[in-house]
C-alpha cells in the first residue's frame, strides 16, 4: 500500500515536471516560432501570386495589387490561428495538446536520413543511437566501477584503493568532451586506429552496418568509460566501507567467514540498492551529456540533433527534442524512485 | 552533523595534505588572475575577436619553447623594432631604419613585413636593402611614399610577396647556384651555391630619402613570419593563445565562484527555512525543488542561452537556477536535525522571530557544511560553463577556456595537429577544477568525520 502511494505522488510530480518544462520551452521559444511562422506564410503568399501570373496581371495598380496579397496573408495567418499570440491560452492549450500526443509537426530546415521532415520521425531515428551509446558505456563503466570499488573496500588503504581514489578524483575533473577531443587527436589522426567522426559511412540497410556502427562506436564509449569509472568505483567502495562497518557484517567476520567472500557475496548484496539506484540516475544524467559529447563525436544520435537544431534554429525540433530528452530523463529518475522505494522501505513511509 | 568550531576546522585543514595542495594551486590561479588583470591591458582580451589586432601574428604556430626540446630549430615569429639613424648630406636628408635579425633556425621564414606610420610632405624616396650574414647585400624594393604637398600622417605596408622584390631579386639570378622559382624569403636567407638556411646575422635596412626635410618616423617595425610564437602559441585566426588562456583564469574563477557561492546562499536559506517551518510550507517547496530537480539542466540552459541572452552575467545566473537543489535537499534534513535541539525550543518559546532564529541559530550551524559545498560545486559551474561555450553559446565579449576550445573544434584543430590549442585549455579546466575538489573533499571529511576512515 505505502509503495503504491509513493509510486503515485512521484508519478504525478514527474506529470507536473513534464508540463512545466513543456509550457517553459514553449514561452521560450514561442515568440521566435510566431515570427518564423508568420515570415514562412508571407513567403508561401508571394510565391504562390508570383507562379500565377494571370493574378498580378487582373492589377494595373501595384499599390492595389500589394493590398491584396497583404489581405491573402492576413486570411492566411487567420486560419492558421496565427493572429491571437503564442500566450493565448487556445493557442498554448492546442501545441501542448499536440505535443503530449508526440505530433511535433515538422521541421524548419531539419531532415531525417531518409530525407522526411517529420519531426517525430526525424526523433525516433535517432534515439536508438544515443540510447544504444550511452546504455553500453554506463553498463561497462558499472562493471567495471563496482569490481574495482568493491577491490578497492577489500584492501582499504591499499595501493589498489589509493590509485582508485585519486584516479577518480583527477579523472573526473576533465571535462568529458574535452578528453573526445583528445582522443580524437590521439587515436583518429596520429595513430589512425579508429574513424575521427562517429557517424558510419555505410547506409543502414548495408550488411556490414552494424559492425561498423560498433566500430564507430569504440572512441566514444572509450573515452566515456574512461571518464566515468573511477567516480562509480569510488562510490561503491564508500558504500562498501559502510557496510563493512555494520554489525553483521562483524558478525559474520567472527563467524570465521573469509574477508573476501563477505566482500564479494554478502557487502556487495547489501550494496546493491544505492547502486542500482544510481545506475539508473547516471544513465539519465548522461542523456544531458550526451549534446557535448555527440557534438565532439559525430556520434548521430539526439545529442547531435539537439546541436544542429539549435545551431539552425529549427524550433519545432528543439521543442520535440527537448520533451523526449526530459521524458528520458524523468522515466529514469522514476525508474530510480522505483528501485530506491523498493529496496529501502524507509523511504516510503517517511514523507 | 558537527558543531566543529572555525579552530578545529582550521587545525584538521592544515592537516589535510590534499587540502593544502588544493588551496596551493588555487593561490597559484589567483595569482596568475592578479598578474593577467594588472599586466594585460583588458584592451587586448576585448579585441579576442577582431582579426585586425592579430593581424602582425603569425598563424596556428608552436609555443617557442618547443624549440627546447627539439634538434631542428622551428623559426620564431618576431616582431622586430629598428634602430634609426638620420643624416644630411648635400641638401639630401636619409633616414635609415636598421632592422638586426640573428636567425638560427632550420627552417625558412614565411615571409616579412615592413610596417611604419609617417609624418611626411613633398616626395620621399624609400629603398629596402638586406646585408647578408655572409657579407652581400641585396638590394629589395625602391619606391616612393606618395607624393603630398602638406604634412600627412601615412601609414605604409612593405610586404615580402611584393612582385617588385621578386623581381630585383632576379638581377643576382647568376650570382645563386639554383633555381629562382621560389618565394622571396627563401631566396634572400640562402646560402649562395644550394638553396639551404644561411644562419646568422641579417641587417635589413629602410632607407627614406627626403630633399627639404626628413621623415618622421612614428612607428616602425619589422614582422618576420615564423612558425613558432610566443609562450602558448597562436591559433588560425593569429591570436595570441598566451593572453586567451590567461585571461580564461579569472573569468573561470569568476563564473565559477559567483556560481558556486550564489547557489550555496540560496539553495541554504531555501532548505533550512523549508526544514524549519515545516508541514504545508515544507511540502510545498520541497516538490517545487523537485521539479527544478527534475529539469534536464543542459537542454534548458542551451535554450535559454540561445532565446535570452548568452550574456556572462546571465549565464551565471542561469546556472544558478539549476545547482541550488541539491544543497537545499541537504540543508533541510539539517535543520530538521537541528530545530528539534533544546536551545532552539527555548529560543522559540522565548518568542524570537523566525528570521532571526534562522539566521542567529540555525544557519552558522550549517556553515561548515556550506563552506564544503561551495568548494565542492565549482568546478560543476565551471566545466558547464565551458561545455556551454565548447558549443559556441558562450559570450564571445569574454573569451574563456571553453570557447577556445569552441575555436579549436570548428578549425578542426585535432585533425590538423595543433595540440597547442587543445591540451592547455583542457588542462587548466581540469586544473581549477582539481583545485576546489581538493578543498572541498578536504573540508568535507572534517565536516563529514563519517567519511573518514
């Protein structure tokens, strides 16, 4: 019972957060969306009377003959709805509306690989990538992260767990695009290991695709593992170390159970519940990450479409991409509240 | 939670090996900032994006210093001041600028310029000569300042790949033991008999010839292009990497600081007033709080960088917004720890205002706490800030860290090997980064005596 509550207030605050992020980017955007708007209907006007000549020729008075393409604009801003502001509570209800249910309209400049403008296509395209991407570095960054920190908590003080320390510290102080770019210098151009851009250079529907996407891919989960490990091994070793101070932990010591195996089997169970929980709150805080570091990379998912987007101004697109991104990252949050209210039934009755 | 006095904290500080490295480097930075404010005219950074003030710097060249390390002496660039004589000779006023140039490296020059700003009427005749290390003189280019009947101020270019030089050159064609379809500068630092480096002691030599009155020479130099330059290097676009990186330093101590302090300040008084109150109050700004905690921080601030403004002072603020949340969140658990103490009762029971039991009571409890965080979110503020940049949304009135690396990006310096324009930047972000980590992990573990091992 108590879960279901705190799954449903967390539920409804992650609504909440949704249309408040959708409304902010909305008003942030609207004024340069009805300006754009209203500047491609004037376009479409003129050229639609300049293709039909017998129009401009029915006017001997060019003052009469730009009344009426100005009244054609008007008629056409009104159908549109264009003519009450952005802000009109008709006009702000109807492009969240439209939004919730995922119709983005479509894009200003923007294409997808198969050349439609659609924005929730263009989206969906290149979701899997960035998703493909970062999944797989954060999964190799946890396995590696938690043997190394649990290593770490088994031998405190160590050579191992003093070299863990620091690298996490040193490491996670570069900024992780920062460290693409040398990466790139180093192992795209010096020593030509790997493709300099990310992107791979053969069409989907090839059969060697998806070795050369892996192929393409290697730099950037590189060089994101290598940035993100040493923070997570030292975050399972702190968690470890409190554990190893806990009671029965001592008791099983007592018992004559060897060290390794209480860290390994017993500690590391009971340290499973913050770490998955955190596992899933990385994955989504790296969705934000990912605009950088796919910008660094070529890499073609969200992140680089978000770049272009904004480098163009293509709006529609900005708005879509920005409400898939956040709902990434409150399914994962929730996903974590989930586990986190699961495994720790403190949390549920506390509030 | 601890109530350590300032004392302690200060012993257990100077204990703290990290910590100290940690407030050595950021003295270090500081330090750097005074020096860079003081000695580097802010005229210099203001100009970061105007072509026309790097115009005397040579292009995407090494630091000098590589020449330390490597056996093959890379020319320097140098911007060389004359030596000027003046003399009258039957009626004939001559007015010679000496430029010495001692070149010892193994690789030709890119090419010279000649650059002078001139007080000058009637005609006056210009003659460029060069006197070799090996005792020839070559004569480069005769010409005329333009004709003016009043006195002008004239601002005058010789430059190397001026066709008339190639030409006079020709006339000592028999003289050279190859072939003269090359450049200018190769020519005139060769050795005689094979087109190789003749290292030594160059003169040139400008000479202006007046009748009545002699020129007046208010500025004059010599640019001989090289490939290496200065402490940092230069970019594609000639600048000075030197001063871009140095004065990067306080501007990312700025943004970082001012972030850092801001949001510790608000994120505090917002998380112990919520603590502290309690009930609907409490309810209510903590689901405020997660709602800015659920906010994807980086679409957002792009966004808002983009449609607002990409102003510094803004940027700071927009930062703000979204790193307050987490010290709220802590500070509030705080309070609540600390309101249920017996001297805060018997505050309240005495009838203290609120306000004042917030701020007398509460929030000096809570100092430590904020004095680790604001270390601790520093270096958070500063490699946003940069990430922001590194796409281009930076303030480009304030070149930082991250927008030369922006450049580096866009010039495709990775792909063409101008390490000198992307490992410093990176580095120094890492750097001060490291710097307020040091710190804040150190105070953090006199806080925190949890964490100690």
């Amino acid at each position: 019972m108590g879960l279901k509550r705190y799954l449903v207030t967390r539920g409804l605050t992650m609504f909440g957060v949704l249309m408040i992020t959708l409304l902010l980017t909305i008003s942030l955007v609207g004024s340069n969306m009805d300006t754009i708007l209203k500047q491609g209907i004037i376009y479409q006007v003129r050229a639609e009377i300049t293709e039909n000549t017998t129009i401009a020729q029915g006017f001997n008075d060019p003052e009469e003959f730009e009344k009426f393409v100005q009244q054609k604009i008007d008629e056409r801003v009104k159908t549109l709805g264009l003519d009450t502001p952005w802000y009109s509570p008709q006009r702000l209800g109807y492009t969240m509306y439209k939004i919730l249910i995922l119709d983005f309209g479509n894009a200003t400049f923007l294409t997808s690989d198969s050349g439609s403008s659609n924005v929730g296509e263009i989206i969906f395209e290149k979701m899997p990538k960035t998703i493909l991407l970062f999944t797989t570095a954060t999964i190799i960054i946890s396995i590696i992260g938690i043997l190394l920190g649990a290593a770490s908590s088994n031998k405190i003080g160590s050579k191992t767990d003093r070299i863990t320390s620091t690298f996490a510290v040193i490491s996670s102080s570069f900024p992780v695009w920062w460290i693409g770019m040398l990466m790139i210098f180093v192992f795209a151009f010096v020593y030509q290991i790997f493709p300099a851009r990310a992107t791979p250079s053969i069409e989907p529907d090839e059969p060697g695709y998806i070795l050369a996407l892996l192929y393409h891919m290697a730099l950037p989960v590189i060089t994101i593992v290598l940035i993100g490990f040493g923070a997570w091994a030292y975050l399972v070793r702190n968690f470890m170390v409190g554990i190893m101070q806990e009671d029965f932990i001592t008791a099983k010591k007592t018992i004559g159970i060897s060290k390794k195996k209480i860290v390994y089997s017993h500690a590391l169970r009971n340290a499973a519940p913050p770490i998955v929980t955190i596992l899933a709150l990385s994955l989504s805080g790296s969705l934000g990450g990912a605009i950088i570091t796919e910008a660094v990379f070529d890499w073609p998912g969200m992140g680089r479409l978000y770049f272009e987007a904004i480098s163009v101004m293509d709006l529609p697109v900005i708005i879509g991409s920005t409400y898939i991104l956040t709902v990434l990252f409150l399914v994962s949050i929730f996903i974590a509240d989930l586990l986190y209210g699961y495994f720790d039934p403190r949390v549920r009755t506390s509030s | 939670m601890s109530s350590v006095s300032t004392q302690e904290i200060k012993k257990e500080f100077l204990k703290s090996k990290l910590g100290l490295t940690g407030v050595f480097i950021l003295s270090g930075l500081i330090l750097v900032s005074i020096i860079t404010i003081s000695v580097i005219p802010a005229s210099t950074f203001q100009e970061w994006n105007n072509p026309e003030k790097w115009i005397s710097y040579p292009k995407t060249s090494v630091p000098s210093w590589v020449n330390f390390l490597s056996s093959d002496k890379i020319p320097e660039h140098k911007i060389i001041n004359p030596e000027i004589f003046q003399s009258q000779e039957n009626g004939i006023f001559l007015t010679s600028q000496q430029f010495g140039v001692s070149f010892d490296y193994d690789d030709f020059p890119s090419d010279f310029i000649f650059e002078m700003k001139t007080k000058y009427a009637d005609s006056h005749i210009v003659q460029i000569k060069v006197i070799r290390p090996d005792g020839i003189t070559l004569e480069l280019l005769s010409t005329s300042l333009p004709h003016s009947d009043n006195e002008t101020i004239h601002n005058q270019r010789y430059f190397s790949t001026d066709s008339m030089i190639k030409k006079n050159l020709n006339t000592y064609k028999n003289d050279f033991g190859f072939d003269f379809k090359i450049g200018s500068t190769e020519i005139i630092f060769s050795e005689l008999y094979q087109n190789q480096i003749q290292k030594g002691n160059y003169i040139f030599i400008v000479d202006i010839y007046g009748i009545e009155k002699p020129v007046e020479i208010l500025e004059s130099k010599m640019v001989l292009g090289g490939k290496a330059y200065g402490l940092m290097g230069t970019d594609e676009l000639r600048r000075d990497l030197a001063i871009g990186l140095l004065w990067g330093t306080p501007l990312a101590l700025f943004i970082g600081i001012s972030v850092s302090i801001g949001s510790v300040v608000v994120g505090l008084i917002y998380g112990v007033y919520s603590g502290y109150k309690g009930k609907k109050t409490d309810e209510v700004m903590m689901r405020f709080n997660d709602v800015i905690y659920a906010l994807p921080a980086l679409p957002f601030l792009i966004i808002l960088a983009v449609t607002i403004s990409n102003s510094i002072f803004l940027m700071i603020g927009f930062l703000m917004i979204f790193s307050w949340v987490g010290i709220a969140k802590v500070s509030r658990s705080m309070s609540l720890q600390i309101k249920t103490r017996q001297y805060i009762e018997a505050a309240r029971i005495m009838g203290q205002k609120d306000s004042k039991i917030i701020f007398r009571h509460i929030l000096p409890q809570l100092l430590p706490y904020a004095f680790a965080s604001i270390a601790i979110s520093v270096p958070a503020a500063i490699t946003t800030e940069a990430g922001l940049s590194f796409l281009g949304l930076g303030d480009p009135s304030f070149p930082t860290w991250g927008q030369i690396l922006h450049d580096a990006n866009t010039y495709g310096a990775a792909a063409q090997g101008f390490w000198w324009w992307i490992v410093p930047p990176g580095i120094l972000i890492a750097i001060t980064g490291l710097a307020f980590v040091f710190i804040g992990n150190a105070l953090d573990a006199i806080v925190n005596p949890k964490l100690k091992r």
